[in-house]
C-alpha cells in the first residue's frame, strides 16, 4: 500500500494540461464568462477564507487599542505598544513563555524521534501480518480528541486508578500522577507520545518503502547484517526525511497543544500547565483583559509565522526540499 | 516487496533477537490497549464502590453505569448535539471544499484562480490568534449558537490540497470529451469527477467527521449555555474535572448505586464508540490521502 502511495505522490504535482490551448486563445472576459461554473464552485469556499481566517487577521489590532467590549472596537482608545510593554513585565507570561519552550523541547527531543524508531523497528519485522496489526494499533490514538485522551489517562493514573494502586503498594503512597507539577513535563511528553507515535510512522515508512530493493541485497552480499543493513541502508534513505521535518517543527515550536494542557491546569496548577495560549484564554475570554490577551496571541503569531517561513527557507537550502 | 515472506538475502533472525522484538511489540500494543480496556471494563463493573480494586481490572460485571446515564437527559442531548453538529458540519464541509478544490484545479484556464489557490495556502502559515476569533464570533453574533461549533473550521487548506491533488490526477482525456460532448463543469464535477474519486472524498470526510466529534475548543470558546454542550464537553466536566452527574440532575441512581468511576468511564465509552466504528475505514485509505497532501502542497 505504501509503495502505491509514493509512486502516487511523485506525480501529484504535474500540472495537467486540460483544455489551455483553446482557452488560450480566447480573450480574458470570454473566457471569464465560459469558466463561470469554475467562480461559481469557489465561491463559499472563499467566503470562507475571507471571512473565517483573513478578517480576524485584522482583529489582532486589539493587541495595540485598550479594548473594551461596551465601546467596542472602533471607540476603544488606541495605547500604542502598551499592552506588549505590560506583557512583558507580566510574571505569569514569562512563565507561560517559559513552559511552552521547555515542552516543545521535550517533545523535539522525545516525541520527534519516537516514530522513527517505531518505524524503524516495525519496517525490521518480516511476518507482514504482524506488522499490520501494530500498526492498526498504534495509529489508533491519534484518532481521539485530546478530551478523551485526557480523560482515558486520568483514568488508569490518575487517583483512583490501577496506576495509584500500583504505586501504593510498592509503598511510595497514594500519588495522583496526572497532578503531580513536578513530573508534569514528562507527562505531557509520554501523552502526545502515546497519541501521535503511531501516527507519525506514516511518513517514514513511506520514506523507507522508497528505497531501492537492490541496496538491500547489495549490502546483504557485502556480509552486512541486518543491523548493519539499517544503519548503513534505511537511516541514510530516509535522512532527508527526518531533516526535513525536524526543520519543520522547529518551526512550531511555540505552538503546544492548548486542549492538552488547558484540560489538566486545574489538576497541576498553573504555575506548571500555563502555555502562551491558556494564558491568552484565561486572560482574555475569561478575564476580560482583551488588548493584553490578543497582544499574546499576536506575539506568538508572528513569531510562529516568522519561524515557519525561515524554517522552510532552511530546509530548502539543505538540499532537502521544503514544502513550499 | 515481502508479501512473499522473507526474501532470499534475508537471514532468518537469530531466536534472542527475535524473543527481544516480541516482547517491545507485545509492550507497545499492552501500553496502546490497556487504557482502553480498563476504561471499557471500569464502565461494565456497575454498583461496587471500590472498582478498581488492586487487580488490573474489575471482576463484577453490570450494565448499571449505562442504564444510569442513558436514565438522565445530560449525556443523551450532548450525544445528539455532537451528532447534529458532525452530521451538518461534515455535509457542509464537503461541498465548500468540494467546490474550492474542483474550482481551483485549473489555475492555467481559469482568470484569478492562482491568487485565490495562493491566498487559501497562505493560511497554512499564520494562525489569527484565540482573541480576534472570539471576537469575530461575538460581532456575528454567532456565540451560544451551534453554527460557531461549525463554521470556524467548516474547510481546511489541507484537506482542499489533497481533494485538488487527486482531481488533477483525471486524466484529462475524460474532461476534454465530456467538454466536446457539450457538458458542463457542473456535469463534469458531478458525473465524472465526483465519482471517480469515492474513495479519496469518503477520507476527507471522515476526517471532517471526527474533527467536529472531537471538537472542544470552539464549544468552550463559544457556548455558555450548558444545555447546548456537545459531548466533548460533557466529557470535561464531568469525567476530567469529576463534577457528579447525579447534581447535574442526570441520573435517577439513588436506588442503582452506581460507583462514580464506573458511570464517568461510561461516558467516556460512549463518546469513543463512533470513532472505533469508522476506524477501520479510516485506516484503509488513510495513509494515501494524507501523503498526497502532506508532500507536495
């Protein structure tokens, strides 16, 4: 199957070359008017756009106004950088700037390489059946919302659960690990583990379902084992791959999942589970400090944007293709 | 390249490696599966107080936990809401992007379609922010209603590429006889393309589908009225924060003596069930949609 879909993937991008002689020729009005079915189709879609995602672009100006929901945003008094100067002198943002960056390194450091070590080890198992059926497992999780996530590891251990009894009578007490803020990092770790491990195999098997059978057998005749055969075979195919998504989600790194970690601040407090985006909604929908809330929001989109952009820039100069 | 089984080059791994990959593997699934068999055996272990005991899992047996909260009207209206709102919304994600990939799968023919295909990427890129969402929404006046658990995501980038991808796989041969034969783009969509690509639009829908189940954010952004939640929030409430569905005025357990655990596990079932019963489907094309996409924007 994964074979299939690589060869499908090489030749997605060719541009066909329906009907453009004739319509070449044609005048631009004439041919306005003969695509009209064409504007017709796009046209929920690009009120959509439009509507959904670039006008709330220009609701960002909150960030630079004192906004007040009963003047509402025309006569609400612009303040200049205001906001950002109080952002920045707010211990709670740092905080939440701080945890976001320590999360995100967990996970570049954990949650990246994962499922290529899952990969590897799935791709190393010859019975395709028993391969099939790991694989039907673990992509499962990432299927469910992080509602159910949450709630399935409270569950199992959180104080109740078998996981507390465990604890209990290996003698280290009653301990709730889903709110304990000290082992709270690890726990967001080993969750967006659990849920995305399986999922983010996909690329990579697709990577190593690309390299040439022959190489295999080349390095087989050579007297490589299968050891040798992966690291000196399938690491340096799917490199490109690897490189390439790293760069990516270095470019992400101030986006940390906001259901995962607004569902569990009331179980480890604040001080631990406080990212740039609760720290938005707590302070702006539920506290009413609108300019200051969507000050944070704007400063991690840009920043977001700006990395993501550059990311891509990086990735193109290595050589490993960049998506854009 | 092994559905054949091993090939010849291959040496039959040595039997310690082999016991050390069983056993990984038999860890990873145990770790997969575990947390779902518990919580689907904590819901079936009805009207003992203690359920977990020290054991891995329950021993007494009821159906007490779903009689309690299929009794009470909470969990069933948020049942219905989520339905309503995956129902409507995948339909109507379907056609917007339907319509926008088909519509922008001819750039090189059709006037502005470059800009507008652009414009939609480009939105892969920024993210407008929590604030500026809300606010838009109450300006439409659309907070408390179910059109805000719709409309915010009704189309996505991503899933646009991955239909406008596969639509310009037709070989054209088919589109320039239909065009010569006199037929429309409308025909053409409906008669030609549409159906050709069944498989592909059941993966995006599916995909649509269980990101409105799932959905959570937009209905704690925007519905204040508890009788309008969706299960997600339900879920929240009363299994993640551990509110007492008896107070919400749900079940009539005064007599079942339903264990707390047990009657929370059970909504947490009942909210998993739809996605277990599309995932098999899921699962057989998935892997193709999302590289097609992912790949080659």
């Amino acid at each position: 199957m994964t074979v299939a879909t690589t060869r499908h993937t090489a030749t997605a991008g060719t541009p066909s070359p329906t009907d453009s002689r004739s319509a070449r020729s044609a005048g631009t009005v004439s041919r306005i008017l003969r695509e009209r079915w064409m504007y017709l189709f796009i046209v929920p879609g690009v009120a959509y756009f439009v509507i959904f995602q670039y006008v709330p672009l220009f609701g960002n100006l909150v960030a630079f106004k004192n906004y007040s929901p009963f003047l509402g945003f025309n006569a609400s008094p612009w303040v200049g950088l205001q906001n950002f100067t109080d952002l920045f002198s707010d211990p709670e943002f740092l905080t939440a700037l701080k945890n976001t960056a320590l999360i995100s390194l967990m996970q570049i450091l954990f949650a990246f390489p994962a499922p290529i070590a899952l990969a590897l080890m799935l791709n190393s198992l010859i019975s395709e059946k028993a391969k099939r059926l790991v694989q039907s497992v673990v992509y499962l999780p990432h299927f469910f919302g992080w509602v159910i996530v949450i709630s399935i590891w409270q569950a199992v251990l959180g104080g109740v659960g078998p996981m507390a009894s465990l604890l209990n009578s290996l003698g280290h007490g009653h301990e709730n690990v889903m709110a304990d803020p000290h082992t709270f990092l690890a726990l967001v770790t080993a969750q967006v583990v659990w849920k995305e491990v399986g999922w983010g195999t996909i690329i990579f098997f697709a990577a190593i379902s690309a390299i040439p059978v022959e190489r295999y057998e080349a390095a087989a005749v050579d007297g490589a084992n299968s050891f040798r055969r992966m690291w000196h075979v399938t690491l340096p195919g799917i490199s490109n791959v690897i490189v390439l998504l790293l760069i990516l989600r270095l470019g992400t790194v101030l986006s940390v999942g906001f259901e995962q970690l607004l569902l569990q601040q009331d179980a480890v407090g604040s001080g631990a589970a406080e990212v740039l985006d609760t720290f938005g909604y707590y302070r702006g929908v539920i506290g009413g400090q609108w300019g200051l809330a969507t000050a944070a929001g704007l400063f991690k989109g840009v920043i977001g944007t700006v990395l993501v952009i550059s990311a891509n820039r990086i990735a193109k100069r290595t050589g490993s293709g960049g998506l854009f | 390249m092994s559905a054949i089984g091993r090939p010849p080059w291959q040496n039959r791994p040595t039997w310690p490696v082999q016991t050390l990959k069983g056993i990984v593997i038999a860890g990873i699934v145990f770790v997969m599966l575990y947390p779902f068999v518990y919580v689907v055996a904590t819901s079936f272990s009805g009207d003992t107080t203690s359920v977990s005991g020290n054991g891995l899992l329950p021993t007494h047996y009821s159906f007490a936990a779903y009689k309690a909260i299929f009794s009470g009207n909470v969990v069933l209206r948020s049942l219905m809401i989520s339905i309503g709102v995956t129902l409507v919304g995948t339909a109507l994600s379907m056609i917007i992007t339907i319509g926008m990939a088909y519509g922008l799968s001819r750039t090189r023919d059709v006037p502005g379609t470059r800009f507008v295909l652009y414009a939609v990427l480009a939105t892969m890129l920024f993210t407008s922010g929590i604030i500026p969402n809300y606010l838009l929404m109450k300006s439409l006046g659309l907070l408390n209603s179910y059109w805000s658990l719709i409309l915010p995501g009704v189309a996505n980038a991503f899933n646009m590429v991955v239909l406008r991808n596969f639509f310009m796989e037709i070989p054209a041969d088919l589109f320039d006889s239909a065009r010569i034969d006199g037929a429309s783009e409308w025909q053409i969509l409906t008669r030609i393309v549409l159906p050709l690509s069944k498989a592909v639009l059941a993966v995006v829908a599916l995909f649509y589908a269980v990101g409105y189940w799932n959905d959570f954010f937009n209905a704690l952004l925007y519905l204040n009225d508890s009788t309008k939640w969706p299960i997600q929030l339900v879920l929240n409430q009363y299994v993640i924060h551990g509110q007492n569905l008896d107070q919400a005025g749900a079940p009539a357990s005064g007599q079942l003596r339903v264990a707390a655990q047990s009657i929370q596990m059970a909504v947490v079932v009942v909210a998993t069930v739809p996605i277990l019963v599309v995932y098999p489907f899921l699962q057989r094309y998935f892997t193709k949609g999302v590289l097609t996409g992912a790949i080659k924007g």
